[in-house]
C-alpha cells in the first residue's frame, strides 16, 4: 500500500514539475510581446484606459496562446498525424482541404449573413465623404472559393460568403454607391481559378494582385475619368523585375497545421525596374516606421525575402513585404507624381500590394486597416479630403468588426479619442 502511495506522490510531482517547467517556458516565450502590448495600452490610451482594458485583455490572451514553447513542433506533429490518416480538417473545421489539395478558412452556417447594418454604414460614410467631394467606391476583392469550381468533400461546411457578397453588393446598389466586384473582373479575364491564390493562404498570389492592380486602373479610367499618369509605364509588367523564391512560402492556413500537411509553396516578389521616390509611413500603436527612397527600399521591406526567421512566424510572412502588412494607418508620398490623386484605402490585406502598386500613379495613398486602428475614420475622411476612397474587404471580411465607422448618425463615435495619428511630423 506504501508503495502505492509512493508512486502516486512521485507521479504527481512529476506531473507538477512539468506544469511549471512547461509554464515558465512558455512565459519566457511570451513575455517580450506581453511587454509590448502593455506599454502601448498605457501610452496610447491615456484618456480612455478603462475603455480599452478589454482589448488589452484580449491582447495577453491571444499572445499566450499563440507563443507557446515549441509550439510548432506540437503543431507539425498534429498535422503530419492528419495527413496520415487522410483528415480534410484542421481545428474543428476552422480550416479544410479542397479536392484539389487547396486550403480554405470556413466555418458551419445555414445561409448567408445579413448585411443590413454595413449598407447602412456604407451609406453614411458615402453622404459624409460627398460632403467633402471625395468619391466612395466599394471595391470586392475575391473569396478563394470560387463556386463551381471548388470542391470539397461531402460533409465538409461552406460559409456562404459569396452569397453574402452578392447581397451587400446589390443592397449598395439600391443605395447608388457605387462598386467594383474583382469576381467578375477575374471571371472576364480568366483569372478566377485556384492557381491564383496562394494553396495555404486566403491570399491571392502577387502576381494576380499586380494584374488587379491594372485592372483596377483601367476600370477607374473607364467608368470614373480617374487620370492614372504614365499608365504605359507603370501598368506593364515588363517593366517590373521578378524574383521568384522556391520553396519559401507558407500561409497562414498552412502555419495551423504546418509543412508536413500542407507543403511550402514559392513566392514572388515584383518591383519596378524604372526610377522611383516615396515616403513612408507606419503606424500600429505606439510603434511607428519611417523609411524612404525607392519602391523596394521605402514601399516594401525586402529583409522578409532574405529567409531569416522561422518561416511559419507571422512577422516573417512574405506577403506582409509589401507596406510592411496591416499596419493600422499608413501613408506612401510618391515624389514622382506631385499632381496625382490623393486616395484612402479602408480595407483588409489582400489589398495592400494592390494599393503598394497603385501608389506609383499617385502623390499620396493613405491606408487604414480598422481592426488595429483606434482613431475616429470619420474624422480622417473629414480632415484629408481625399480624392477617391476606396472601402475594400474579401467576401468573408463582411463583418461588423470591419465596418467600426458612421455606426449612428452622429459626427464621429463619441467613445473614440481623437485620430492619433493626425499630427505627426511625417508629410503631409
């Protein structure tokens, strides 16, 4: 019975000796990022602390998941055990395989979802940037399913967001604002196929985001008189160098179940070979980037191609080459073009290398991702006086999360503290 007993001390202190080795390790892994987000919490909220307390909450909690202690050696083991016994899911179906070896995000749902409060937003901010004369365009940029082309196995969950884009986009219509749906442009073009996006990622791949960027352009020229200076020059892919880096790539679909599942795809990266001159500017919290001089040295941040890094941390992703990802605002002054058009992107990331290219036919492209930025849009839309503002999202983005502005009819949301990154000493 002793003896009994004595195996059951010893195994709970081996137990509890592990729990706290394993508790430690991950702490240590984490710490640098917890440090981080609590001095932005305390630097960049000092009138609103208790207002903002719950996004800091939200903040330790998704680091500490996410920096784990060998995290992906948990993860490559997880899925190489799925690919071995031919599973199609990964994380309660958050991710799934197509029949064409493709990964998507998805998620269980009877329909599509309601879109009424988004036209509505929509709606606002278009009166309220009219009043400004800057003109609204709603630009739809693509979902990688892409219906009657991808399969998935029987059982399988479809989002429905397609049809939940289709229904925002006629509901804009009936309120006469105006849109532009890359699905049709592609479908038009040939371009709406799998080898268009990135197999482990919701991205497209660079190179379809530059043909957008032409597209774009074209379309803006037709249907809205946009001038887009030296379009000969810049819309022509000759003109661009191409470094393709085998074997670099893995998406954030593929970072869920790791390389042993879902493989490492190339990446290409596109930049001008003609002369170019820019200012950029970063800001996400209290962490700012200055950089300058031509597009690959200022636009883009060409040290995520060097392959330094693990390749499945987020901040090595090589999409994020191009204006450094999602930082919460940013702005390109081209130095080149002084009289062309002044333009806001709202918008989420599969529209940053699209705007990257975009900006060398314009003098100032501004950028605000809403998940991040904690400053009042309406306030930026009043201030700037843009040109043109383009709101742009991916079917699966049409969520109340990515339309925070001109929620009620009141001037601005009372409960946000003034655009913090209006007076800063970059250019204006």
């Amino acid at each position: 019975m002793k003896r009994f007993f004595a195996k059951k001390v010893i195994t709970a202190l081996l137990f509890t000796l592990i729990l706290f080795t394993f508790s430690f390790l991950n702490w240590k892994v984490a710490y640098p990022d917890l440090k981080v987000s609590a001095l932005s919490y305390w630097t960049d909220n000092e009138q609103n602390k208790w207002e903002q307390l719950s996004t800091l909450i939200a903040n330790v909690s998704n680091t500490m998941s996410d920096k784990v202690f060998e995290k992906y050696t948990y993860i490559e083991t997880y899925g190489y055990i799925q690919e071995l016994l031919g599973k199609n899911e990964i994380n309660n179906f958050e991710v799934i395989k197509a029949t064409d070896g493709t990964l998507h995000y998805t998620y269980f749902t009877s329909g599509a979802n309601d879109v009424s409060k988004l036209v509505e937003r929509m709606k606002r901010l278009n009166q309220a940037a009219s009043e400004v004369g800057s003109k609204v365009i709603y630009v739809m940029t693509p979902d990688k399913y892409i219906t009657g082309v991808t399969k998935f196995e029987r059982g399988m969950p479809y989002n429905y967001a397609n049809e939940t884009a289709d229904n925002f986009l006629e509901e804009l219509a009936d309120e006469e604002i105006d849109t532009i749906d890359f699905r049709d442009l592609m479908k038009e073009d040939d371009q709406y196929k799998p080898e268009s996006f990135y197999k482990t990622d919701h991205h497209w791949k660079i190179e379809t985001a530059f043909w957008a960027f032409t597209k774009f352009v074209d379309v803006l020229e037709e249907k809205y008189g946009f001038e887009f200076p030296n379009e000969e020059l810049y819309a022509n892919l000759d003109n661009y160098n191409q470094i393709t880096y085998k074997d670099s790539y893995i998406g954030s679909m593929g970072r869920k179940e790791g390389k042993l599942y879902s493989k490492v795809e190339d990446f290409t990266f596109i930049y001008p070979k003609f002369d170019t001159n820019f200012y950029f500017y970063a800001q996400s919290g209290s962490q700012e980037i200055k950089t300058e001089g031509r597009f690959e040295k200022s636009v883009t941040f060409t040290s995520l191609l060097s392959g330094d890094g693990d390749v499945y941390d987020a901040t090595n992703d090589k999409y994020f080459t191009y204006m450094d990802g999602n930082p919460a605002f940013a702005e390109v002054n081209n130095f080149n073009e002084p009289n062309g058009a002044k333009v806001l992107f709202i918008k989420d990331s599969l529209m940053v290398p699209v705007a990257s290219f975009f900006s060398l036919g314009c003098s100032k492209v501004y950028m605000i991702d809403p998940r991040y930025y904690y400053g009042n849009i309406e306030k930026v839309i009043s201030d700037y006086k843009f040109d043109y503002i383009f709101v742009s999202y991916t079917p699966q983005n049409l969520t109340e999360e990515f339309f925070p502005f001109y929620e009620s009819n009141l001037p601005g949301r009372w409960w946000m503290h003034d655009c913090p990154f209006i007076n800063w000493n970059g250019v204006l």
